[in-house]
C-alpha cells in the first residue's frame, strides 16, 4: 500500500468512535485490512501510533478494530474472495491494491444516516446537476460512473489496458460498501424516462433508504453556454453519456431486469 494510502486509512481510523466501530459493516473492514507482512494469512490493520491523540487512543482504536475484525466468519476465504478480482500491481516496490486505492476517497468520511438518504438530481445537459452535487452533497458518497472511470485513468495512466475492468470493480465495490454501511449516496441523471430511474428508486426504498428526486432548471441560453465551455474540459463526461453505466450497477445489485434503452 503506498504512503498517501496508508496515512489517509490512519486518518479515517483515528477520526472513529469505538461505537462507529462496532457499526462498521463488513465490507468497510475488509476493505481497509490487509494481510500482514511476513504472516501468511494473518490479517490485520497498518496503523500508526502518530497519526493518533496518545498511546491510549491507538490502543483502543487497533483493539477495537481488532475485535471487529474477529467476529467476521470465514475471514480467510472472503479476503481471498475480495483481493482475486482486484488482481494487485506493481508500483516500484509495494504491491497496490488498486480497487481500494479508487474507492476509499469516494465512500470515507461520508455520511451514514437513519434512514440513509439517495437523492436522485435529475436535468437536462449543461444545467448545473454536476456543480450542486459537488458543492450539495459533498458528504454523501457520489456514485458517477464518469468520475469514478476518470480516477481510474489518473491512477492507472489512461493507455493502460485495463482500465475498463478497474473501474468496473471500483463501482461494484463503492456501490456495495455504500449500500451495507447505509451512506448517504447521491447520483445525477438526464431523467427523461422513468423506467430507467424508477426500479432503482424502488429497491433503494425496499432496504430502507430514504429516496428524493430533485430535478435542476436553467435557463437554455445558460445551459448551452455551460455545455459548450464544458467541452474545453477534456475530462468532462455529461451524465447524458454516462447515466446509463451509473445506473447499470444498481441493475446488477438488485438483480433488476436488463436495463431498459433510454429511447423507449
């Protein structure tokens, strides 16, 4: 795991209660331990005693981690279950687990409520859906499958050939430890038909979530100025392009029919 890695798992740790980590989902532990150097099939947690307030507070923090780490069965096969597809890389020296390099920013320190919260922003192209979610819902795990691919390309270098896979794995996962750990989740779509929209909007409510549709107006002339200046952006990805790669991983967790042609 590289540095930056390594002090951004000791930052969330150190920022934990003892009681937010009793309610640490499964999916959140077996993403951020790793196996032990030199201890084949011992797992653990790389955290630093100066990343944290006195020698008692890492104490408590490891041995709490500890204990929850403990109570997950078959810790062993589900560790190799999860590393398998992810399918670690060489950077200099330190083997990188690349699925959890991309993920963790988008899902750390966002929000987990009772009920989780899914907002749905929903507007034409060029009409600032990507401007309020950013600044709006910065606490909530953003699920966008265009910026989720775009980290991929800066960490993986774009001419590197797997990026397609990496950033199909990082969405499954994000989507997973979001949905488990019940973070609030915000996504941003054309929404010009309902039946793309609304077997997601009615699954998320099945498992508690708590779900809001806002839809964003501009004025033409100001959106088709937006949209224009936006296609100097080379990164720039409408959800117009991407709405449907969004949604198809809500598809595919709720085990919903093939996702309809956003003709239709």
């Amino acid at each position: 795991m590289s540095t930056k890695n390594l002090e951004e798992l000791n930052k969330w740790a150190s920022k934990l209660s003892l009681k937010e980590i009793q309610n640490l989902s499964e999916s959140e532990i077996l993403s951020v331990v790793m196996e032990r150097p030199g201890h084949l099939g011992q797992y653990g947690f790389m955290l630093g005693l100066s990343h944290f307030k006195s020698q008692e507070h890492f104490a408590e923090t490891m041995h709490a981690l500890m204990e929850r780490l403990n109570k997950i069965d078959n810790l062993k096969e589900k560790m190799k279950n999860t590393e398998q597809p992810q399918q670690k890389i060489k950077e200099g020296n330190n083997d990188i687990s690349i699925i959890k390099e991309i993920a963790r920013p988008f899902w750390v320190d966002k929000i987990s409520e009772n009920p989780p919260k899914f907002v749905i922003l929903m507007g034409g192209t060029g009409v600032g859906k990507t401007t309020i979610r950013k600044q709006k819902y910065s606490d909530y795990i953003n699920f966008d499958f265009g910026e989720i691919s775009l980290e991929v390309k800066n960490i993986l270098g774009e001419n590197n050939p797997e990026l397609t896979k990496y950033t199909v794995l990082t969405c499954a996962l994000l989507l997973e430890i979001g949905i488990e750990s019940k973070r609030n989740i915000v996504i941003e779509i054309i929404g010009d038909n309902k039946d793309l929209i609304v077997p997601v909007k009615e699954e998320m409510e099945k498992i508690g979530y708590s779900v809001s549709m806002v839809y964003i107006h501009a004025e033409p002339a100001q959106a088709i100025k937006r949209h224009i200046e936006a296609l100097n952006n080379s990164d720039y990805l409408p959800a117009l392009n991407t709405q449907k790669n969004t949604l198809h991983f809500f598809y595919q967790k709720f085990k919903i029919d093939e996702i309809p042609n956003e003709s239709e």
